[in-house]
C-alpha cells in the first residue's frame, strides 16, 4: 500500500485493441481504481458506446446523460460531462451513450474531426486546481474515428492483451496504425504498456501466450499478469471496481502490482 511516485504532468492513457473482450475495460477501470489507492487522482473517459466503463464506476450512463458523444460531437466542455465515480473521491469518469455509436459518422464532416478528444481534455486540464495525475481512455473494439480521438489526445497506448487463442491477431496493424498516428497526427504517441489478461495458470496456452507476447514486446510488457478470476468479472455488476469489491482478492492485487509498475515507469 505504499503510495507511488507521481508524474509530474498528466499521463494520458489510451487502452487500445481492436478485438472486443479482451479486458480493455476492466483494465482501464482497475488500474485507475489501484492508482488512486496508492495516491493519484486519475479519471476514465469512456469511448465505448456499450458504457462498460461508465457501469463498472457507478456512473449513469442513460440516454439522457451529458457524454463523451456531447464533448466530442456538440463540444460540450468535458467539465460539463465528469462525474463522480462510486469507487472513490480521487477517481472521476466521463460517461458515454448509446448516442456514441453513431459518431464516427457524425464525426466525419466536423472539422478537426480527429483532434476534438484532445481540445477538449487539454481545456480541462488547464482549468483543474488540483493535479489529474493519470487519464485513461477506454476504447471501443474498433480502429475508427473514435480511438483515433484517443490517440490523439494521450501520449500513451496500453494494449491488453488475452491469454487466449489468437491473442496477437490484429495486433500488427494495431501497430501499423500507431505508427501512421505518430507520423501524420500525434508524434508524443508510443506503445509504452502491453498487459497479459486473463491468464489461466492450469492451461499450457496461457503459458504460450506469455511466452509469445514477452518474445514479440520484451520490456513494453508489464512483468505483472492479470489472473482470469470471478470476481473481476463480479465487480462490474455492482457497479464497482474489484478494488473496492474485493480489495483482497487475487485480482485486486494483480491490478495493484501492475498499476504500481506503470507508475515506476512514468518516475523512470
Ligand atoms: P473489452 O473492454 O476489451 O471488451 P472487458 O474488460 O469488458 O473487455 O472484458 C470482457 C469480459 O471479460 C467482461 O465480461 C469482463 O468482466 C471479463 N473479464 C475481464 N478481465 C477478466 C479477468 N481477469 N478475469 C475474469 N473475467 C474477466
Ligand atoms: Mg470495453
């Protein structure tokens, strides 16, 4: 329970993979969840039309609610659409709808159209007294407009990664798309954090899937694995993290060893 070292500016994540259920959500929401425990204050944008993330803080997410689509879309201030997250003080969420998953169209005629995340949450961040020390965006299971938004607007992806079959497939142009991110819209953008989900220590593919993704990233992969266990996935559904479910749990402690290794390397 040490707390971490913070950074000194704001460390704006984006949490990226194509693939749909791989564990961006819970991981974008339990480590975010871990830093604030250890002494940060960080918040989680959701991207995701499905509001996984908005669900798993205890954040409204009805059709009627101030969203990332209204921020991103209309260019509501972002302050307009933060909330309060149930999980604790020092964390906050900003919701999204139903209504986002219409916006890579709408977004397409708009001007700036790929910068509108970053003008938004740059206005906030300037405008907060206290530090955010961390910022995580949580991405839809696309390579659209709006991960492009995320991409644009953090200096970091973190890509998750399943201890499953196929756990590299679409990884390559994952990559492919950062690197055309770096080139034309976002040079500050890297990979910095690859984070192994859903490991079944009893399987031997598990087993592999480390093997094979610590072969291809080397050090960019966290030395932490996150366990597949029930009560990550209990969490969500009262509306909390597993940090506050279950704070003991094996998962909880996984998520807080991994968020203590992200935080040593923005000290780094
Ligand atoms: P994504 O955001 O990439 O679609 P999620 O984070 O929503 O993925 O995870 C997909 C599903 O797997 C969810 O039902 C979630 O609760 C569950 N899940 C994620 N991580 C774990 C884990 N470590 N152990 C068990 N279930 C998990
Ligand atoms: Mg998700």
């Amino acid at each position: 329970n040490a707390p971490h070292p913070l950074p000194t500016t704001t460390r704006v994540i984006a949490v990226v993979n194509q693939k749909g259920g791989v564990g961006k959500t819970t991981s974008a929401v339990n480590l975010a969840a871990s830093l604030v425990r250890a002494g940060a204050r960080a918040m989680v944008i959701d991207l995701d039309p499905q509001g996984n993330a908005s669900t798993a803080l205890g954040i409204p997410h009805h059709a009627d609610v101030v969203s990332t689509y209204d921020v991103l879309v209309d260019e509501t201030p972002l302050a307009e659409a933060v909330q309060p997250s149930q999980d604790s003080e020092a964390l906050s969420g900003v919701p999204s709808t139903i209504h986002l998953a219409g916006a890579d169209l709408e977004l397409a005629p708009l001007e700036r159209r790929e910068f509108r995340l970053r003008a938004a949450l740059e206005q906030y961040l300037a405008a907060q007294d206290e530090p955010v020390h961390y910022v995580f965006i949580d991405c839809p299971p696309s390579l659209g407009l709006l991960t492009i938004n995320a991409f644009t607007a953090a200096t970091e992806v973190l890509l998750p990664i399943q201890c499953e079959y196929y756990a590299l497939e679409g990884v390559t142009q994952l990559l492919d798309t950062i690197q055309r991110i770096t080139q034309h819209l976002n040079p500050a953008l890297s990979l910095s954090t690859v984070l192994l989900t859903m490991y079944d220590g009893r399987t031997l593919l598990s087993k592999q899937v480390v093997d094979e993704v610590r072969a291809h990233f080397g050090d960019v992969a966290l030395q932490t694995i996150i366990p597949r266990t029930v009560r990550i996935s209990e969490a969500p559904g009262f509306g909390q993290t597993v940090l506050a479910y279950d704070p003991n749990s094996p998962g909880a402690l996984a998520y807080r060893e991994a968020a203590a290794e992200i935080a040593q390397r923005g000290a780094a």
